[in-house]
C-alpha cells in the first residue's frame, strides 16, 4: 500500500531528446506527488510537484502527467540537455493530517539519467 | 526561497564518539522535519520525523536511543549519533515541512551531511 514503482532504473538520452519517468503508486489517500533531483553528493531538489486535482502541470522544460484513474504519474523532461544529468526520484504523500505517517515521503527507487551530447 | 541548510556537511570521527548534525529550515518554519539515511546509488530511507515541541517518531528497525532527534525550534532540528561505529557511515539528509504561506506542505531537502566513522 505504501509503494510508489519507478522505471526505468536508468536512462539515456540524447541531447535535445525527451526523457520520460514513470512512476505508479497504490495509496489512494495519496494527494501530493513531487518530483525531486539529486546530483552525486548533494541533497535532493525539488523539481515540480502535482496534486490530483489536475492532470498535467508545466514548468519550464519539466512536465508531469498525472493519470488518477491508473494511479500513474510521470515526469517528461524536453530539450534534455547534459547538465539534466542526475538521479530523479518521484514521491507521493498525504498533504493533510490524518495521524502517523501524514506528510510523510515514500519514494520511488530512482531513475539515473545521462545526457549524452 | 525555501533553504534548508545542514551542518557539517561531512564528518570523519573515530569509532564509539558521537555527532552531532544540524538541521535548519532559513526562510521558513518547519514543525516537521524528516531525516533520511542515503547509501550510495539507492533511494532514502526514512529514519524518523522530528515534531517540533514533541518526541520524534522512529520507522521500524531504528534506534531511537543510538539517533537522539531534539526539534527544538520552529527553523532547528538535530540528529545526534551516538556512540558512532563503521556501519553508521552514511550520508544524511534533512527535510523540512513548510508550515505556511504559497508552498504549505512542501518539503524541502538540505544538502546533506556525509558521516564517515573510522
């Protein structure tokens, strides 16, 4: 119940390309869904975050599509370029208090991708 | 805005002391923290959340009595390692809670604190 799935593991991209995370969940009391990015050494930044009052937000070159129905989510990257090299990690939690574990992340296992020009 | 600092950002101790690392939430308040233990090339693992004004609570397999959480302030909290061995060696991470204001409920990460016990 608590799981959030990412794939794939790693990612290769081109430069200029697309690069596409997927991530699917199982709590339906799940109600926050952030998108972080980690470089070696360094703490996890967030990116873009959605709540599922809508389907798809747009910052930038970063764009998350939420499909509530399937309990997907998933992070589209355009005009990918090198320095988009990093570990990327979805998340999911409860934005509200209800008892133990509210605001609490559960993350995906990660995805590396490189950028290769 | 929504920086979160921690310090140090690396610590080399010797086996058995302890050590201490901070956690600040500088434009914000924070009543919750997390703190996250990182290996290399996995995902964080929750430790524990740290309520500020009240005892932290511990996910399964950690010990509360070996990682000593004080949440102290509304922009502080501290993980203290106590009698540190090898296997403690880790990296560290913070989060804060944003109390309120136009990104309530987001969580901000610090930049980490890597621990290497000799």
């Amino acid at each position: 119940q608590q799981q959030v799935k990412q794939s794939p593991q790693s990612l290769i991209v081109q430069k200029g390309g697309i690069s596409i995370i997927n991530c699917a969940y199982e709590n339906t009391a799940f109600d926050y869904f952030p998108w972080y990015q980690q470089f070696p050494g360094k703490g996890p930044a967030l990116l873009i975050a959605i709540r599922p009052d809508v389907s798809e937000k747009k910052e930038g070159r970063f764009t998350i599509s939420f499909n509530k129905s399937a309990k997907q989510f998933s992070l589209h990257i355009m005009d990918s370029q090198p320095g988009d090299s990093a570990t990327y990690f979805c998340a999911a939690s409860r934005s509200t208090y209800s008892g133990a574990g509210s605001y609490q992340l559960t993350f995906g296992k990660g995805t590396k991708l490189s950028v290769i020009p | 805005g929504a920086v979160v600092s921690q310090h140090p950002s690396w610590v080399i101790c010797k086996s058995g002391t302890s050590v201490k690392i901070e956690c600040r939430s500088l434009d914000f308040q924070a009543t919750t923290m997390f703190w996250y233990r990182q290996f290399p090339k996995q995902s964080l693992m929750l430790m524990a959340t740290s309520n500020e004004g009240s005892k932290a609570t511990y996910e399964q397999g950690v010990e509360k009595d070996k990682f000593l959480i004080n949440h102290a302030s509304l922009t502080l909290s501290t993980l203290t390692v106590t009698s540190a061995h090898p296997e403690d060696s880790s990296f560290y991470i913070c989060s804060a809670r944003v109390l309120a204001g136009g990104r309530v409920n987001e969580q901000f990460f610090g930049p980490g604190t890597r621990l290497t016990v000799l």
